[in-house]
C-alpha cells in the first residue's frame, strides 16, 4: 500500500555450516548472488544481497558458516566475519536444519545479541517426509533462544519464503532505501566471478581440496560486451595443483567451462575466461597472504 512507510534495513543470515545460508539469501532475491554447493563452509566472504519489493528494501548479509571445529587464520578471520554482521543489523535470520538441531547450533545461537530481532527459518522441510517430525525440531528451537518467529521453510524449493519475508519486513526500520531498485548485490563482477570459479572446485572436487583453494581475479577487462578475464587459482600443495588440472588439464577446464556459463548468464554477455594453477604454500595461515586475497 502506497501510504505505508517504506521500510529498510539490513537483515545477517547465520547458522552452522550446511544449513542453506547462501542458497536462501539466493531464493530471497531471486537471483544467484552467493555460490553454493553441498560441502560446508563454501561461503567466505560478507555477501550483501538486496531484496526490494513493494514498500520495503531487505538488505541481507549471507556469512560463513560459523567454524568450532576447524581453526586456521583463515577460519578465524571467517568467524570474525560472522560476529561482525551480528553488530550491526537490524534483523537476523538465524537458519537451523530441519532434520535436527545440534550442539553447532547452540554454539551459533549463543553469539545472537538478544538486542536484534531474531527470526528462525527452520531450512530444508521439504526433506522431512514425515512432518510430524517437524514437531521437536519446533520445539528444541524455542529452547536455543527467545526468536521473534519461527518460519518452517524449504529454500530450494521456495516454500514459505513470503511468510518468511513478512516477519523480516515487519521488524525492518522505518527507512528510505539505500540502493537503486534494480540492484541486487554490492559485490562487483570481477568478485563474482571468482566465486563463481571457486564454487565449481567445491562442487566438481572431493572434501580435502576445494579447502586448500583460493581464487584470484588477476584481469578484468570489458571489450565492448565482452569480458576478459584471467584469474589464478592458488593452492597449498603441488599434488593438488595435479589433482586440480587433472589429465591433460580436463579437469580444470570443465571447471571453468562450468564457471564461464554463470558468468554470461548474470553479467549478459560473452566472456572470455582463463584460468591458471600456482602452488602458494600456506596461503590460508599467512595473514599478509589473506589480506591480499580480500580476506
């Protein structure tokens, strides 16, 4: 309704590894903005992605998924990352998985500021096909902490996303919006497109390397319509720049085949893409290493 307040703000979506952080903050703007895959922690960057829609402007913050069992320079700074979004929002979207909720929940819920209104998705129903068994999940949420609502929900497949977005909206600011209408993310293209490359090693790899890896824009070039890009994929060990290349470099290739698809299809044009693998030992424990890399 035109005479309601317009209402904007910023919403941090957080939760354990492997909830569906990035692929709801994707479903709620309608367009892919974090990379996802099955493995834990793929996100490693403050993701912003921007949701208007009739009166209101939600501004979501996708993070790391929050790390108590791996510890790194790298997983640190991660985790500072997550504490940093807490600070200053004005919603968070604590995500938990509907199957269970574990003790990496309540580690997560205990960094919740009880000062911000705290929405709960219970994430992935449409995989609990017994809904009854929904019900202690409900239940146990109540018990990691006082949420403003609970939202049952399913992101893959959409369910429930409006009612999830009205109890984000209703507790946004009072606010003219920070971002043109159109915009959906802060990130540049040259930073999506080293997510994007970095997404197909986590989906296209076993558990050990897509970790060892980082991704590095070296070149950006727009020619016209048509984007060049080099980029560098760094890793620890020289067995698996072998394993990244796999024979005769089919490995990495598909790799960015895969990653160049995204590419033309989010940024609407051609792309011409490169991709090389150096060996930077030690890059996730070396501070000036991941101060380079944007870390």
């Amino acid at each position: 309704m035109a005479d309601e307040p317009y209402r904007c703000g910023h919403v941090a979506i957080v939760g354990r590894p492997s909830v569906g952080k990035s692929t709801l903050m994707n479903a709620l703007v309608g367009e892919k903005v974090s990379i996802t895959s099955k493995k834990p922690q793929t996100t490693r960057h403050r993701i912003v992605g921007i949701d208007t829609r009739g009166q209101a402007q939600a501004i979501y913050v996708d993070t790391p998924g929050f790390q108590t069992r791996h510890r790194s320079l790298l997983n640190d700074r991660l985790n500072a990352t997550v504490r940093d979004a807490l600070v200053a929002v004005d919603v968070i979207v604590f995500v938990v998985d509907a199957s269970r909720i574990t003790e990496a929940d309540r580690s997560v819920a205990r960094l919740l500021p009880e000062t911000v209104p705290a929405v709960c998705a219970v994430n992935k129903i449409d995989l609990v096909r017994d809904k009854a068994q929904l019900l202690p999940v409900l239940a146990s949420v109540s018990e990691v902490f006082a949420f403003a609502a609970v939202v049952p929900i399913s992101a893959d497949r959409g369910t429930q996303l409006d009612a999830l977005r009205s109890e984000i909206v209703s507790r946004l600011p009072e606010s003219p919006p920070l971002y043109p209408e159109d915009d959906l993310t802060d990130r540049d293209e040259r930073f999506l497109a080293a997510e994007f490359i970095r997404e197909k090693i986590f989906r296209m790899l076993g558990d050990e390397i897509p970790y060892s890896t980082t991704v590095a824009v070296e070149q950006f070039v727009l020619d016209g319509s048509l984007r060049r890009i080099h980029a560098t994929v760094y890793v620890d060990k020289t067995s698996q720049r072998a394993i990244l290349l796999g024979e005769g470099g089919a490995r990495m290739k598909a790799i960015a085949t895969e990653a160049r698809h995204d590419m033309e299809r989010v940024f609407g044009g051609k792309v011409f893409l490169e991709v090389f693998v150096k060996v930077k030992r030690g890059w996730a424990n070396s501070d000036a290493s991941l101060t380079r890399l944007g870390y």
